[in-house]
C-alpha cells in the first residue's frame, strides 16, 4: 500500500460511517410521518411543522459556518447564491413533500426501498454529466444491492393495491429530486463548505414549506394533537438537522456517489423500526432483500473504486 492509499483509506472509512450513520437516521423519518397521520394530519401541515422547527437549527448552522476560515475565504457569489435556491427548492423542499404525499399511500418499507434507487440515479448522471466512470465493483455492489431492493419492492406493490401505484409513483418522483439534489450539491460543497450548504440550502426549504402552508391552509390548521407536535419535534431534530449534517460530511469526503451507495443501508434501518413500530410484516421477501443489500454496502466498504 502506497502511502497516498494509506493517508486516503481512514477519510474513506470515516465518510462512509458519516454516510452510514445519516441513513439510518434519515431512516426514522418516515416513521415518525406515519405515527403522525394516525392523528388525522395532513401533508401539507405536516411538512411545515418539521421545516419550521428546524429552522433555527439550521439558521444556527449558517451563522456558526460562516465564521470558519474556508467561509471567510470563499464569500458566497451570485451564482452560488442562484444553486444554493434551487438545492434547498429541489432536494430539501420539492422532493420531501413528494415524498410526505407518497407516505399517505405506501408502507415506510416500500417508501425507502423506492428512494434508494437514487443512487444509481447519481451514478447516470455523473456519467452523462460530468463523464465520472462506473468502476467494475461499483456496478457490481449495484448490481447485488439493487436485485435485493427490486426483489422486496416486487412484493410489496403486487400487496399495495390500487393505491401502491399512486404512492409509489410520487416517492420515484422524490427520489429523482433528490439524485438532482446530490449531484448539484458535490458540485457545490467544495466552494462554499458543507455545514454552510446545509445550513443555507434547507433555510430555503423552511421557508417554502411555511409559504405553502400559508398558501394552502388557514392559520387554523396549525393547531394539532400535541402527540403530532412531539413526532414533529423528534422529525426535525433527530431525523432532518443531524442525519443532513452527516450526509454533507459524507459527500464532502467520499463524493455523492459513494454517499448515496452507503446511504443503501437505510431500508434495512427503516424494514426494522417498520416492524417494530408500525407492526408492518417482515416476510421471507424481505429478508431475503435484505441480505443482498447488505452484501452490496459490504462490497462497497471493502473495495472502494477498485
């Protein structure tokens, strides 16, 4: 091993325990959203309580960044201004309420299993894009995690029913979103610095989540169960600001694609909390789903671009 593999291989393991770690508690998300609509709450309102209380968070997070050195020796420029709206519109914004809407028709299982066909989304794009080559292990750690997750999604719509199709169809539609999302933000990350992306890009989305709930609601829909304002507390806190924080870390350290092929860890994270919480089934499917996105992370961990 030279010795550039070796200063590299501890930034490896430490991006993708980040990218990990952010998965699993971006996992609980859409727990916590379907615990939440057992109260009779709607999207639209649900959307804006979790935004609006991780505002200050991520207000935090601007004014904290913006005093480190790498900020004060990259001002943000009028076109980095114009990406940091569209990040926090399309992958902070657009793309969770898409997935929210989705939420009211499938199970938590099959809404994470449709949104980590994301990264081979990442994957094409960087190709077309930007000309990144597929290395051979990645196609095939792909190619493994991906058969687990068609195997389980398989089962799961032909037990959906009608309104599989519609719920399936607006999380592929998130999912799409936030690929868009982790290429623009790979991109970006390296001018203007992760936390301060973060921070800035998801201020923005707070802000259109009130705005369409202002648009969309009367002010009289603020007023919920108080179980729905703790789930929105623990959504905002534990399962936004921390989980975006260590997925920005990731990609500022292993690159968006590598991030998105770890984050693969979540339908596992999400299958068990769905069983535990929401007493969703766990079949032979989705075990045998399991295993296979398993081997894929494993192989991604172990063999890196080789």
């Amino acid at each position: 091993m030279t010795k550039i593999e070796s200063a590299a291989s501890p930034a490896m393991t430490g991006g993708l325990m980040l990218a990990l770690l952010g998965a699993i508690a971006f996992s609980g998300k859409a727990i916590i959203v379907k615990l939440a609509y057992r109260h009779g709450v709607d999207a639209v309102t649900l959307i804006m309580l979790r935004m609006v209380m991780a505002l200050p968070f991520f207000v935090l997070l601007v004014w904290w960044s913006s005093r480190q050195a790498h900020a004060r020796a990259n001002p943000i420029s009028l076109r980095d201004a114009g990406s940091v709206l569209a990040l926090g519109f399309i992958g902070y914004y657009f793309s969770s309420y898409l997935d929210f809407l989705g939420l009211q028709y499938i199970s938590a299982s099959l809404e994470r299993l449709i949104l980590y066909l994301n990264p081979t989304m990442v994957l094409l794009m960087g190709w077309v894009f930007y000309r990144r080559r597929i290395t051979r292990w990645r196609a095939l750690a792909m190619a493994i995690s991906y058969s687990g997750v068609v195997l389980v999604f398989g089962h799961e719509v032909s037990l959906g029913g009608q309104d599989a199709v519609l719920g399936s169809s607006l999380v592929l539609a998130s999912a799409l979103c936030y690929a868009i999302y982790l290429i623009m933000s790979g991109q970006l990350v390296q001018r203007i610095g992760a936390m301060r992306l973060v921070g800035l890009a998801s201020s923005v989305a707070s802000v259109c989540c009130w705005l369409q709930f202002w648009w969309l609601r009367p002010m009289s829909a603020m007023w919920v169960p108080q179980e729905v304002l703790w789930l929105s507390l623990v959504n905002a806190t534990l399962c936004t600001v921390v989980p975006l924080v260590l997925v920005m870390m990731a990609i500022e350290r292993i690159g968006a694609a590598l991030t998105s092929q770890a984050g693969m860890i979540g339908p596992m994270a999400t299958i068990v909390l769905g069983v535990w919480l929401l007493d969703e089934p766990f079949n032979a499917w989705t075990g045998m789903g399991t295993l296979l996105v398993l081997g894929g992370i494993y192989m991604v961990s172990k063999l890196g671009d080789r």
